[in-house]
C-alpha cells in the first residue's frame, strides 16, 4: 500500500514518521504535499520520503491519503480532490480529525472510499511525537470495503483500533477533550486559586505537580473508583462547605459540577456511607 500525506504539520509528521520507521513490509509512505512547500520538504526529509509541488503528483502515486490538515481545511481540501476524481478511483481517503466524521469527504467522487482515523494522542511535537505514537489508541469508522483493512494496519502498527459509528464522532471526540484539555484548564483554576494565596510561580509547581502526577500515576495504575481520595470520597460535609464558601464565580460553579461526579464515584466505592447530606449541598 503506497501512502501519501496531505498536509505537514504536527499530525503529518507524526504519522508519516511513524510509518516510514515501521518494518511492515505491505506499506510505503511515498511522501508529502502541502500548500506550504517548504513544509512539504522539511515533511520529506524527515520521513525519508518524497515532496510533491502539485497535489495531482501525489494521488497518481498513491493508493492511500491521509488528510491531516485543520479540520476547517477539510473542505476546501476535498474541493480540490474532486477536481482531480480521475486520478482517484478505487483509492482510500482518510482525515484524521477527532470531531468530524468520514461524512465530510462524502464530497469527492463517489468511487473512492472514505474513513476518519483518529489517534487519541497529544501531539505536541513535531519532531518527537512519534515516539511515542504507537501508545495512541486509534478509532476508525467509514466504508465497510477497506475497514477491515485498515484495523488489521494500524493494529499490526501496534496500535489498540476501535470501529466505532459516525454518529458517536463527536460525543467520541468530547470524551477525549474531557481526559486532556479540560483537564488543563481544571489545573489552571488551581493555580488561579494559589495565586490569590500568594504563591508565586515557582512555589505553584512544587505545590500542584506532585500532586497531579501520582493522581495520575493512580488513575494510569487502577481506576476512578481507586483514585479517588479527598473530601467527597471521605464524607467530609464540613469542608466542601468551607470550600464552596471561599469560592467564587465560575470556581463556585466548576467545584459543584466537578463534585457531583465524584459524589457518583464515592457512593459506589462506599456503599455503607451515606452522601445524601452532600448531594443536597452540591445541589
């Protein structure tokens, strides 16, 4: 299967990286187009492939594209590869978006077949993503005739691969907001929180990143159920209405929210315990 990248920004060097240093011997990533040439080349020369001036040049030369531009390229991108439809019958195209579904390439020709593939995956980095990429765990959904196929590479790239509908793609895509940028902004709320003590940055850090790192370290190891500790786990009425009591605004409001989940998480690690008393103050 010769592969080709459209776009070369942190996605597409991460997955043509990716490819291009894996042994499976049924794939061969031929290279990169861009509408940015110097990022197609310096694309290339990292992945050990080729560059390509013209977007035509590339689908000629592949069986398979992966889209990795911003989702609001995406379709003035296939705008484009519709003009070229001659040169894509019977080839497989894939986005890699998280929100959207392979619905949003429904637009080229009607003899290519279409997918979204997505990495649940941080990429912050162009040059080292990729070591660490086969941790990302892949969703795919779109055609039925190629999306056996497309599991069985990406597993045999040593993947974790879920097929999952169309429909789910967004509800999909919000979990994975949940797990990873909304947890950021959880841990800037706290940080907000310690400035007003008087902390400054230095102090924030060696206050907050221990603390973060073995929650996670729990979280990674076991589960919710495990993890959690603090006072809703314990019961402790007395200090989340000392806490909701400093709080303000959208700290006021994001602390019940956040505590009524854990609220569901203690009353089934405890069953014996009684979290009415709770639940109405979070009400």
């Amino acid at each position: 299967m010769k592969i080709g990248i459209i776009g070369a920004g942190k996605m597409g060097y991460t997955l043509g990286k990716h490819f291009s240093v894996s042994d499976l011997p049924d794939i061969q990533l031929v290279g990169y187009y861009s509408r940015n040439l110097l990022s197609a080349i310096d694309a290339a020369q990292f992945t050990n492939s080729n560059y390509f001036e013209m977007l035509e040049e590339l689908c000629v030369k592949c069986d398979m594209l992966f889209l990795t531009v911003p989702d609001g390229e995406i379709k003035k991108l296939v705008a484009s590869l519709n003009e070229l439809s001659k040169f894509l019958s019977g080839k497989i195209i894939c986005h890699t978006s998280g929100a959207l579904s392979s619905l949003e390439l429904s637009g080229i020709c009607s003899d290519v077949y279409v997918y979204s593939v997505h990495p649940i995956f941080a990429v912050n980095s162009k040059m080292e993503a990729y070591k660490n990429f086969v941790d990302a765990f892949i969703t795919i959904e779109g055609d039925l005739k190629y999306i056996d196929y497309i599991k069985v590479l990406f597993t045999n790239l040593g993947h974790n691969v879920k097929v999952i509908s169309p429909d789910d793609k967004v509800k999909y895509h919000s979990a994975a907001v949940f797990s990873s940028n909304l947890v950021i902004g959880l841990y800037h709320m706290a940080e907000g929180i310690l400035k007003q003590c008087g902390f400054n940055d230095i102090e924030i850090d060696l206050a907050l990143k221990p603390l973060f790192i073995n929650n996670a370290n729990m979280l990674y190891e076991s589960n919710c159920k495990a993890a959690l500790t603090g006072p809703v786990e314990r019961c402790d009425y007395e200090t989340l209405e000392k806490h909701l009591f400093v709080l303000q605004n959208d700290y006021y409001d994001v602390y019940k929210i956040i505590s009524n989940q854990l609220v569901e998480i203690a009353d089934n690690k405890h069953n014996e315990r009684d979290y009415s008393k709770i639940m109405d103050l979070l009400s």
